[in-house]
C-alpha cells in the first residue's frame, strides 16, 4: 500500500482531535477506504514486516539443518579463509568457531565459557534468532543460527573479496589481482594511462573541469528552455525530451534496389562471401596440431559449422543439406579446429575488413563511439548448471554487445546473469581486439554507476549513459567554503568531493586501472573489490572520483542539446542488432539447447560472425549502388544520418543449407585468389592471402 506515513497522520490527527470518541465514528472514517483500508495495512505489515523475515529466517534455518549444513561444514575442512582487513576478522574466527563444534551432535547452544565473535551480520532481524534466554535467564547463542548467519556473512565479504581463499584464482587475495611490478615500472604505468605522476595535478584538472561545467551550467539556465530546475517533491531536475529528428526519406529506395540487383540470397551465401573476400579464415588453426585435410575441404566445413552454431540450427540439421559433408566431419572439424579464440579472431578480421572498406562519402568518418549493453537468450532449463535471471524471468545466459555506430559488433561476451555489466562494458571497450579505437561508450542506466564514471575516467574513455530518474541525480560541489557559487542550481546541489581522500588514495587507485589494462587479473575481478559490500579505502577514493566525474558529465548532458541526441542515437543502434539476431538465431526459437559453458560461448561468437559477415556485405552493396551518382543525390542529411548495413529483407536465413564455393556476388570489390593446393581433390577459391 501507498501513502503509508499519509494515513498515520490521519489516524493521529483524528485520535488527537476527539480523544472521547469511538475507534469506528472517528478512526475509521479519517482513513480512505475505512476499515477495509486499515484491514489492507495490517495484513500487509504480517505478510511482508517482521513477522514475515522472522518466519523466512526460520525456514532458512530448517533447510539448513537438514540438508545443507553437510556439505558447508566439509568445506570447511579443506577451504581455507583469510582477509586483509581486521574489520573482518570476527567473521573468520566465527567460521572457526563453527568449525570446532561442527561434531557436537545436537547441542542447541554454545558451552557457557566459549567466546563467540560477533559480526555486523549479526545485527537486524537476525538478532532476534540468534540469541536465546535460558531458564537462569542467560543469554545464550543458538548454534544452527549462529551457523547461517556466518555463513552469509562469509558470502557477502567474498563477493567483495574483503575474504578470500587461501590457493583460488578468482576468489584469490585481491592483493595478488595488482600488478606486482608496478613500483618498478611505475613512470610507465601512470604514461600508458596519460595520468600525471603527482596526485595534486590531478586532483586540480578533475577540479578544475567540475567547476567551468557547473559554471556554463549555471550561468546558461536562462537560455536553457528545455531545463528547468526547482524545488519539487518529484525532483528538481525537470528536463523536456528533445524534439523529433526529420525521417529519412529514401532509405527505403534505397534498401529495396539491392534484392533488385542481387536478389535473396541465402545467409550462407552472405558468410562465404565475407570468408572470400577477407581471408579470415586464415586465422583458424588446428588445435591439436597440424592435420590431412586441404585447405579448401576445411574452409568449407568451418563455414557449415559456424553457420550451424549462429544460426542455432545444430550441426546434425546443417549436415542433411546438398554440401557433401557429414555430420562426424563436422564434429570432427569443430572439436579439432574451431576453438573459441579462432571463432573470435574471425570475428574481429571481418570487422576489421569492414572498416577498411568502408567509404567516407556514404558513411562519413569513422567513430570512437560505441554502444553497449546486454541481451537475455533463453536457455533450455535441463539441468543444475540451469542459470535464472531474476529481472527477465527465465532461464538463460547474457550476451553483452558492443557496437558501433554503423551497427558492426566489435565484441561480443557471455556473461552470467548475475555478473556485472559495468566490469563487461570496460572489458569490452578496452579489449575488443579491433582497429577502431573507443573514446567513449553509451549505456543504458546500468551505466551510470559512480564506480563505472571513476574506472573510466582512469581508464581514459568517456562513459555517456542514459540517466535514470534524471529528476533525481544531484550534482556535487567541487569546494565547501563557497556555498552561493551557483545560484541557479542550488536545488540539484550536494555536498562537496572530498579530494583529500583522492589525493590519499591515487597510486592505489591507478594500480587497480593498470590490473585491468594489463591484465593481471579479469575486469570483472578487480572491480569485485569496488561493492557496496566492501569498506577499502580505495573504494571510498574510486566513488569520490566516480561522483566528480558523473558530475562534469550530468552538467554537460543538461546544458548540450546535442549530447542528448548523440547519445540516444547510439543507443538505438543497439536495437538494430537485437533484430537481426532474432532473424539470424532462428532455429528452436532462439533458445539455446547446452548449458555447457564453450558451446554457448561458441553459439555466441558464431552469431556475431553471421551479423559481421551480413553488416560486411551489405556494406559493399551499398557503396556499389551509392557509387552512382543518380542515387547518391537522394541521400539528404536525414537519410545519411539513418544509413545502416545491418539490415536483412534480401536475406533468407531459413531452407536447405547449399553450399557452393565457386559462385559468387557481383560486386566491385575484387577479390585476390589464393593459390590452389596440389592435392587430388577439386581446387575452389575459398580464401584469398591478401
């Protein structure tokens, strides 16, 4: 129910102004609703207050003893659990504790002389459980809770790695996560990331950019008609949508001339024209050594393999079209020579061939800019490794995307459900292996995370996504002992940054950024460190440059126009690919039929091939066809501004897979031919050595 606080001033105003009267003549009717109302609110309060955590707390305690607590407890005899940090050294004497009384039958509480440690998760709901009165009225530790509670405690400090184990790798100590040479090599490292060696430079640039933002804000307000800023229960920001871009207007012209010229062509068809014509399967190497097949014979069942993953038809259906090639010689092709390093080096040299075809007059020139967020898959839900997405309701897997403005993927990654998208967005933006060169990266709101604008802003890229609640946002001060600076934006304003705590903390935070940029541990591991869960000091520093950075970026997002075109713009590009993937991944309804980690990893790359190879040959055709000047003429600012290659009308993706080496597309692109192999089977020109 809403309007709770509403509805208890109600009840004490009525019960104050008529203190003699009735609870049904002057209770009930102050109420809305009445009696019904207040029935509503008390049930509410049973099902969903207290009484309900201490029911479910109960429960979790009953499955606990019965059935979990065996397999906890014999992990403690061979795991081993240690911290960096004393505030948490009551939970690794808790699990020690656990662990001495593990065999003490059914003991209900603690011996009186034991010394119990208590832990911040000991607090809340949970203290009404954990402790017991006996009848001498001593307070007494009810073992089984006490357990639970250590248990989730451990949980909640190992995701945030303030516990590690003693011998992991992911959940190693986060010490060993940093770079160990980094005092040796330390003017190299704060180079590599353009930062200036002394904390205080900058501290006084980061500084200095808060400040002439808040002041062209402040002082442009009056001209800013599409902003307004006031007191408001709602929000102070009040921001209105920017109008509609003009509709372009012979893009359709456009699109429809290239099935006139071409006709439908199968998707098969459209991935051995992009494997000739840029050579990427040259990158393919046996995994196992070298092997007896020709070059031609494996190129060709490369080519129905990754089809049968992208396409999430399977290999035994793909194997049943008019090609020649079994299923156990596609298998055998697959375990041997498509690796999932192989399926992305082919992904990232028909980006890279695609950029290179690219024309400036139809396209204009190249971007820094990409966008990125994630996509749900279904998966079959068949057995324990099953992952469940609480947000889309269902089993499954993410798929987080990379894009360009020009709808070409340049990363692709397979991510748990409950992994962090931020950790995948600066993985991707800083290792996707092409030749473009990111400066900047739209998100949806998951972007907007205070660590997300502080690691980026370390890692020299801009992070511009879409704000949530904009209404909300507050921005932060860059000094304390000038609180009338900006008058025109006193409603949205907050405390100032404490750059003290930045200056403290600057070689600690840019060990965490050379971690992620050379690689010495995962991004998603080293920004584990960085939870709400965690009290490092760094963490403190990190959000403090986080929420100066995400300061500069709001104050620019309201004062340009522009920004906020730019950035919904890329961030519809993103629907372009979601599209396509539903045409290209069409088989089982777009379901993925393996929990096994590499084959939905292969399924994953697979597809981004597919996509590459349509946005690659689409690509050609349309310059071939604005090459003319007739139809170049058409093109207003309207439609360039709308031109993509990642569009699939003269596709067909579905039928009988025939795979034909030797016929090819009319376009003027040529392609240079590699040399036949002197072999008894028939030369075909499957990849060319340029």
């Amino acid at each position: 129910m809403s309007g709770k606080e509403n509805i208890l001033f109600k009840l004490a105003e009525a019960s104050i102004g008529e203190p003699e009267g009735t609870v049904r003549e002057v209770v009930y009717p102050a109420v809305s609703g009445g009696e019904q109302t207040l029935r509503e609110l008390v049930h509410e309060f049973k099902t969903r207050g207290p009484v309900y955590r201490r029911t479910v707390q109960t429960t979790l305690k009953a499955s606990y003893t019965n059935h979990y607590r065996r397999g906890l407890i014999k992990l403690l005899d061979v795991l081993e659990f240690r911290s960096s940090n004393h505030t948490h050294r009551p939970v690794i004497e808790a699990l020690a504790l656990v662990a001495r009384h593990a065999a003490a039958g059914n003991t209900t509480c603690y011996p009186l002389g034991e010394t119990v440690p208590v832990h911040k998760a000991m607090g809340g709901d949970w203290a009404k459980v954990v402790h017991r009165t006996d009848k001498r009225g001593r307070r007494r530790f009810v073992r089984m809770v006490y357990e639970v509670v250590a248990f989730q405690a451990l949980r909640d400090q190992l995701k945030c790695k303030e516990i590690w184990a003693v011998g992991a790798d992911k959940w190693r100590n986060p010490d060993e996560d940093l770079p160990q040479d980094f005092a040796e090599r330390r003017e190299e490292n704060y180079r590599e990331l353009r930062k200036p060696l002394d904390a205080a430079d900058f501290v006084d640039e980061l500084r200095g950019q808060m400040t002439t933002e808040l002041t062209l804000l402040n002082d442009g307000m009056p001209r800013l008609s599409w902003l307004d800023i006031a007191e408001r229960k709602s929000g102070a920001i009040r921001l209105t949508p920017a109008e509609a871009q003009p509709e372009p207007k012979n893009l359709r012209r456009i699109k429809s001339e290239v099935p006139r010229r071409w006709g439908i062509a199968p998707l098969i068809g459209m991935l051995k024209e992009a494997v000739l014509r840029t050579g990427c399967l040259d990158a393919v190497t046996s995994v196992s050594g070298g092997g007896s097949l020709s070059a031609e014979v494996l190129a060709e069942r490369l080519l129905l393999v990754i089809y049968a993953y992208g396409t999430n038809t399977g290999i035994k259906t793909v194997a049943s079209g008019g090609h020649g090639h079994t299923e156990d010689e596609l298998r055998y092709v697959r375990r041997r020579h498509l690796s999932a390093e192989a399926a992305r080096a082919v992904a990232i040299q028909i980006a890279n061939a695609t950029f290179a075809a690219r024309s400036t007059e139809p396209w204009g020139q190249g971007s820094t800019a990409v966008a990125s967020d994630s996509t749900h898959v279904r998966a079959y839900d068949q057995n324990l490794f099953t992952e469940w997405h609480s947000r889309y309701g269902g089993p499954g897997v993410l798929i987080y995307w990379h894009v360009e403005k020009k709808s070409l993927a340049i990363q692709s990654q397979l991510i748990n459900c409950t992994a962090s998208e931020v950790a995948a967005m600066v993985e991707g933006a800083m290792r996707h292996g092409t030749t473009m060169g990111v400066e900047a990266n739209y998100t949806d709101s998951h972007g907007q995370s205070e660590i997300g604008f502080g690691i980026t802003r370390l890692l020299n890229f801009d992070l511009l996504p879409r704000i949530k609640r904009i209404n909300k946002v507050k921005l932060h001060r860059p000094v304390a002992d000038d609180p009338d600076a900006y008058p025109q934006l006193t409603p949205v304003l907050t405390r100032p940054i404490r750059w003290e705590l930045i200056a403290q903390q600057y070689d600690q935070m840019i060990k965490y950024a050379t971690a992620i940029r050379t690689r010495t541990a995962s991004t998603e591991a080293s920004l584990r460190r960085f939870t709400r869960n965690a009290s490092h000091p760094t963490y403190a520093a990190m959000l403090e440059v986080g929420r100066a950075q995400k300061t500069i970026f709001v104050a620019r997002y309201l004062r340009l126009r522009d920004l906020q075109r730019e950035i919904e713009e890329g961030l519809n590009v993103m629907e372009s690919p979601n599209g396509a993937n539903s045409v290209i991944a069409y088989d089982k309804g777009g379901e993925i039929s393996s929990n096994r980690r590499d084959e939905q990893e292969m399924f994953v790359l697979c597809l981004r091939i597919l996509q590459s190879a349509l946005v690659y040959v689409n690509t050609l055709m349309l310059q071939d066809i604005l090459g003319e000047p007739e139809w170049a003429d058409l093109l207003t600012p309207a439609d360039r501004r709308g031109l993509t290659p990642l569009f699939w009308s003269h596709v067909r993706p579905y039928g009988d897979v025939n795979l034909d080496m030797d016929t090819r597309l009319n376009l003027t692109a040529a392609t240079v031919p590699r040399p036949r192999a002197a072999d008894s089977e028939p030369a075909r020109p499957v990849v060319d050595n340029a």
